[in-house]
C-alpha cells in the first residue's frame, strides 16, 4: 500500500495521476498548504523541505516528484510509464523528465513565489525575464511535439506526458498559456480524455482546466 501526501494542483498531481495509471491500491494524506500543514513537526518527519509530494513506500517516506514518477515506473513496469531499461527510447525518457524539472520546474517557483527571489512582487523586467524563459521552453516542447508526437515519447504514452501534462496545466493562467500552442493544445486535449486525469479531478475538486 502506498500513501501520498498531497495538496490538489501543486507537484503532487504527478504521482497521484500514475498511482491511478498504475491502478495500485493507495490512500490520500491531503495536505492543507493554506494552514501551512507542509511546516508542522509531524510532516516535516515525513519530508524535511516542508513541501508536497511525500509517498510512504513500506512505511518509508520519499520526496521529489519526478523521482517518485521514475520509482512508480520502475516498480510497476506492467504499467509502461517508462520504456524498457536500455532500449531505444529510455535515454528520451530520461531527457525530458530532466527538462521539465530543470527548464520548467525551477523557472516556475521563482514565477509564482516572488520572495524566492526576494520581493513581494516581481520587478517588470524580473517577470518579462521568467515569462520569455518559460515560453521558450514550451517553445521547444511545442517543436518536438509537432515533429515526433503525439506523446512525448512518440507514438505512445509514457510517464513523462504526465509530467508534461501537470506543467501545461500550471501555465492556465499566465500571459500566454501553453496549449495556446498547436502541437501543445492537441498533446492537451489528449490527455485530458484519459480517465486518470477525469478521476485526478474529481478526487482533487479541481474544476478549471479539466477538459
């Protein structure tokens, strides 16, 4: 049995969507981030960086979202979230879940969490910067889509679309949203009419975005 600790919508929602791809038992610790649960000494046992996701895997806590992709697939190969060891599409697999969470994920931190940075709000020119930054790179993704889609991977579905998938979802509300982009808007509409992401909704109460 695994347990997540979550909080709907944050970097949980990738690991929630392959434990429901995986189709393993598991059961939900949510995470009130609004009461600032993340910080209490209870979680912070569990998960030192007083962030989401945890997953307690044989009464052991782990963090960091894309490892616990990488750990879920591995462990449950019969789901084909990653490709086979060695094979000809593991060195993509491995390329694009580093992209996502070095090209998009910190950009995104520093976009949404100003004091990161230290101010309460952007400067102009910080955000324009963080703004180009993150449309570069769906810039990119957008390219290799058009190129080498449907999925990330090609012609089939693996761990990383989901990955793509919480990252596009992430960007609904900022100046130019990702599935503003051709390839990017069709890869959405994809994924969005798989049920792990119907029933990711409904568990998580997220109603904008869901289709």
């Amino acid at each position: 049995m695994y347990t997540l600790y979550y909080s709907p919508g944050t970097a949980s929602m990738v690991v929630h969507l392959a434990l429901l791809e995986i189709g393993v038992p598991h059961r939900l610790e949510k995470v009130d981030l609004d009461k600032d649960a993340q910080h209490e000494a209870e979680y912070l046992r569990l998960n030192p960086r007083g962030q989401v996701p945890t997953l307690v895997i044989d009464g052991k806590p782990y963090f960091e979202s894309a490892a616990l992709l990488m750990l879920l697939a591995e462990r449950h190969p019969e789901a084909r979230l990653a490709p086979p060891a060695g094979g000809a599409l593991s060195a993509d697999w491995y390329q694009w879940i580093a992209f996502f969470t070095n090209a998009l994920g910190p950009t995104y931190r520093y976009w949404f969490y100003p004091p990161d940075l230290g101010s309460e709000e952007h400067p102009p020119a910080v955000r324009d910067a963080l703004r180009r930054k993150i449309e570069e790179s769906w810039s990119l993704v957008d390219a290799h889509l058009a190129a080498n889609g449907p999925y990330m991977l090609g012609a089939d579905f693996s761990g990383v679309d989901l990955l793509a998938l919480m990252y596009m979802r992430w960007s609904r509300n900022m100046p130019r949203p990702a599935t503003e982009w051709p390839a990017l808007g069709r890869f959405a509409s994809l994924m969005r009419a798989r049920p792990s992401w119907s029933r990711l909704c409904d568990i998580e109460g997220l109603t904008d975005w869901r289709a």
